[in-house]
C-alpha cells in the first residue's frame, strides 16, 4: 500500500516524530489544535485534539494559535521531521488524503458538455497520476507532490 510522504512545515500544519517512534502531522484548525497519530509504518493510530488556551478574536486567525502549537509540540517532544503515511480520512475535522482531486474525478470529467474541455481534464488527469501526486485535506485541500511538498491550495 502506498506511502504518502509529507514534508515537516507545509502551512497550518507540521509534521515529525515522537519519542516512541510514531509519526505526527499536528497543526491549527479553529478553534484549537488538532495532532493525527500514525504508527512508524504509517498506519493511523489515533485522532487527538486540544482547545487553544484563549478565545480567539472574530474572524479567526490561526496565527493567535502559534504560541499554542509550540507548548504542545515540546510537551509531546516532537522531534520535527518528514513523514510517510498511508491512506487515511477523517471526515468531522476534514483531514486525510485521497490520490485525485474532486475535479479531476472520472465522473467531474464525463459531467464536462466541452469535449475539448473533457479532453484537457483527462490529459492533467494523467499528468496528476504520472507525477504521483495527492491531495492532502487540513481543512482544505493542499496539492501534494511526489515529494510531500505543496505544489499549491
């Protein structure tokens, strides 16, 4: 089963390892903090959240989460590092990780009435599998490449 790499600090969410040697991907999501635990082979283990230490101002602003973050990252001594994980989903906080974007799904591209437009979806469609690219969801979605890096939200 593939393994989808994703790089230490790539926006509202980082990633490392944990003394025990799970992997982490942990990060801002209003209203708290949210850490997703995955074992060292990249299995998911466990979903953990925490409410940040104040209320936030209106509209949110995921920086006033910042000093937060920190406090929990040196509580759990996270050693900050590259992950690979497998397949996961979870769906109430709009985290996981599936292989193609929404758009270029078979069915968003037989929906097309442009043939030509059917015909560059399929083309970018088959450039997204090549590349081995994926889209990683934190609240939104992140266009990965074969690297863990963001190619673009």
């Amino acid at each position: 089963m593939r393994k989808y790499p994703i790089q230490l600090s790539a926006g509202d969410f980082e990633t490392g390892i944990l003394p025990n040697g799970n992997q982490l991907l942990i990060g801002k999501q209003i209203p708290g903090l949210i850490a997703v635990l995955f074992s060292p082979d990249g299995d998911f283990i466990q979903l953990l959240t925490k409410p940040g230490s104040r209320p936030l101002s209106v509209p949110y602003r995921t920086y006033e989460l910042e000093s937060d973050l920190m406090h929990w990252q040196k509580e759990l001594q996270v050693i900050p590092h590259a992950i690979g994980v497998r397949k996961f989903m979870i769906r109430e906080h709009t985290i996981g990780i599936q292989d193609i974007p929404d758009h270029l799904t078979v069915t968003a591209i037989e929906s097309l009435t442009d043939e030509d437009d059917r015909i560059a979806m399929k083309n970018e469609l088959a450039c997204w599998k090549k590349n081995r690219c994926f889209v990683l969801w934190w609240a939104k979605d992140y266009y990965m490449n074969r690297r863990g890096g963001i190619d673009s939200t």
